[in-house]
C-alpha cells in the first residue's frame, strides 16, 4: 500500500518546497530540484542542506541534485548567494550546476555581483561542493574588469573565454582599448585568470607601450602601429637596441613602425621625428597618402641646420616621404614657414581663391605673392585668377 507525500504546513517546509523560495508556487514534483535551491534553503532556514533534502524528499520531491561530496552542515546565505546567477539569463538557469566544473565567466560574473575576489568565490564553492573548471589559484583581488577581460564577442549574450583558453595578442590590445587601460594591465589580470598569453607579461611592457601622459596614460593599441619616434625614444630610455624594443612589440601583437630601423640613430633623429622638433613626444607619424609636411621639412631644416634636402633624405630613410609634387628650396627660410602655417592644402588639394587670399590676409604678403610662392613650393593652383600685387593690412601695418 503506498502513501501520498504529505502537504507541508509549516512555513519553512513551505518556503522549502517553494520554486522562488518565499512559500508561494510550489515546486513541480517531476521536476529535478537543483543543488542550488537546496543551499539556499538551508541558508534561509538555518537548518543543513542535510535536512532541506529529507524533506523534500519527505514531500515527494525525490529527484534532488546534490554533490559527489559530502554535504555541507551548515550554509550561510553569502555563501548560498553564490550558487545564484544574475542577468539577463537568470530565468533559464538560476542556479549553478553541481554536475558541471564551474566556468570561468560564472567565477568573475559571481565575484561581480558579490564584490568577492574570484578566488574567494572558487573557494567558496568548492567547499559546498562545486567542481571548479580550471587549476590554479585565482586571482586574490576583486577587479570589476575581470567579465571584460574574457568576452570575446560583444553580441547577444556573447563568447567567453574559459579556464585555460589560449588569448590572442589582439585579443589584449583590443581590451585594453576598451577599457582604458594599460595593455599589459590587461595581459597580467588574463594570465592571473589562468588564461594562456602568447607571451610572458614583462613590467618593462608598460614602458614599451606608453605613448602619452599628457593628461591621462594612452597606450598602443592594435591599429596605432608605434611611430619610429616612439621606438628610438624607448630604446635610449631602456638601453635596448630599436631592433629588440620593434621585436618585443611585434611579441605583444604591434606591428612595426614601417621603414628602416637604424642601428645606430643619428643624433638628430629624435629631433626630426619629433612634431614639435624637440625630441620629444607626439612624434611624427608616417602619411602613405600625402606625404611629408613641408612645414615640418623647412621646420626642421632651421631647428637643425641641415638643408631641406638633408632633412628629406634622412626623413625618408626612416620610413617617410616627400609628395612627388613638392619643390622644397636650397635652403629654408621663416618667410616661407609662415606662409605654410597658414595653408592646410595638401599636395592633393587644390589651392583656390579663397586660400590664397587668406595666407595673404595672415602674412601681410599680395595675393600675387602668396600665389607665385606656393606655385614655387609645388602647391596647385586650381584657378584660372590674376591675383592682386597689393600687400595687406599687416604688412602695411
């Protein structure tokens, strides 16, 4: 003779027997109830999980997960609170699986949520019983990053990276970008999670990879190639050959700078390379479209005392060149450094009426002037116009 499981009356049992554990909408009874639900039973009800299975087991809920170790005596509801899932795929699986090793996107989103560090949480809950996925230690400091760290894929609900999973280098730079932070901040935290780099993280990383503190750090990134300034700067302040600091860069997923890497840089290299002619950062970036500025030829050539056509020759030799339209002079002049800070044309542009009466505005020089000397520095005029040989305000003034 069999006899039906009882009805639970009390309100523990009732809250026990409960799916959203709050004594309403009683559990399915085919249903398998998870380890989840049983750990946070007992947390709420202060008795051990133990006894939360017996009576389920005791309202007819026969199929209930539970561990291949032995359970817990006692659960507090912090540690029961890792066995939830949070998100917007919650309602699809609340609970961690028992039966399945803990993915590492569950460790960092728990360690999220719960502001734990993912190694407290892994040990949390191998101690109620969880398998965890990878092997190691963990990482002993929360870091609300770790999530984005190993999302590979934006949409939907993503892809992530799990325990052991090898990282590309673009997959750290593109982080990093994401997330403002330095590159081999990312790289140190992914290896700290166990994830497998295609290098070893170096903290002389950060030197190689720093291009700015003006304001806040900025790092190289995937499609910032390192401009040669960079290269040669970091190899005088690290004592490295420019060889090994391009070799360990294209290591961390960089490319080169583009063009020759001397051996030995000349002693006006950084100045030249350098925007403001000063050795120093921003540097000169290589323009495969149009070229070197003439400004900064004629620029360099008075900063440096080289002639124009020194200053090309070793511009080009390290990885630039002049737009096969420009004229440079013998020798440079500020007269025409300060017509040039006035024009933004390129030597693919045409210069039209407009901007010749705006150089000639600004310097002071007849728009007949103006227009002769940039025809004599390469620039095309695209008009037909008989300019005026009449001086502005400034030079009269």
């Amino acid at each position: 003779m069999s006899h039906a499981p009882v009805e639970p009356q009390d309100p523990a049992d009732l809250l026990i027997t409960s799916r959203t554990l709050d004594g309403k909408h009683p559990l399915d009874p085919g249903v398998r109830v998870p380890y989840g639900h049983v750990l946070y039973a007992a947390a709420l009800t202060g008795r051990s999980p133990a006894a939360v299975v017996a009576r389920l087991t005791a309202f007819g809920h026969t199929d209930v997960q539970v561990p291949g170790s032995p359970l817990p005596d006692r659960v507090s509801l912090d540690d029961a609170a890792l066995t939830r899932t949070e998100g917007h795929h919650w309602y699809r699986e609340p609970w961690v699986d028992v039966t399945e090793p803990v993915s590492l996107r569950r460790i960092v989103e728990t360690a999220g949520y719960t502001r734990r560090s993912p190694a407290d949480v892994a040990r949390r809950l191998t101690a109620l019983g969880y398998r965890i996925g990878g092997h190691g230690p963990l990482p002993e400091s929360p870091d609300p990053r770790d999530v984005m760290l190993i999302r590979t894929d934006a949409r939907g609900d993503g892809t992530w990276l799990d325990h052991g999973d090898e990282v590309p280098a673009a997959h750290v730079l593109e982080i990093a970008t994401s997330l403002a932070c330095s590159p081999h901040t990312a790289a140190t935290r992914m290896a700290a999670l166990g994830l497998r780099l295609p290098y070893t993280p170096d903290a002389a990383d950060e030197v190689l990879l720093r291009i700015s503190e003006v304001r806040s750090p900025r790092w190289l990134g995937r499609y910032t190639p390192p401009p040669l300034g960079h290269v040669l700067a970091v190899a005088r302040e690290t004592g490295r050959s420019p060889a090994d600091v391009v070799a360990r860069l294209e290591e961390l997923g960089i490319g080169g700078p583009g063009g020759q890497v001397p051996e030995t840089p000349e002693q006006d290299d950084l100045v030249i390379l350098s925007e403001a002619l000063d050795g120093a950062a921003p540097w000169l970036t290589r323009n495969t479209v149009v070229g070197l500025r003439p400004l900064h030829v004629l620029r360099a050539s008075l900063v440096t005392g080289r002639s124009p056509a020194e200053i090309t020759r070793r511009l080009t030799e390290l990885g630039h060149r002049l737009h096969e339209n420009a004229l440079l002079p013998e020798t440079a002049d500020e007269a025409d450094v300060r017509l040039l800070e006035t024009v933004d044309r390129s030597y693919l542009d045409g210069v039209h009426l407009e901007h010749v009466l705006r150089s000639a505005s600004l310097t002071g020089r007849s728009p007949a002037d103006v227009a002769a000397r940039l025809a004599g520095l390469g620039y095309r005029l695209a008009d037909d116009v008989e300019y005026p040989d009449v001086q502005g305000a400034l030079a009269a003034s």
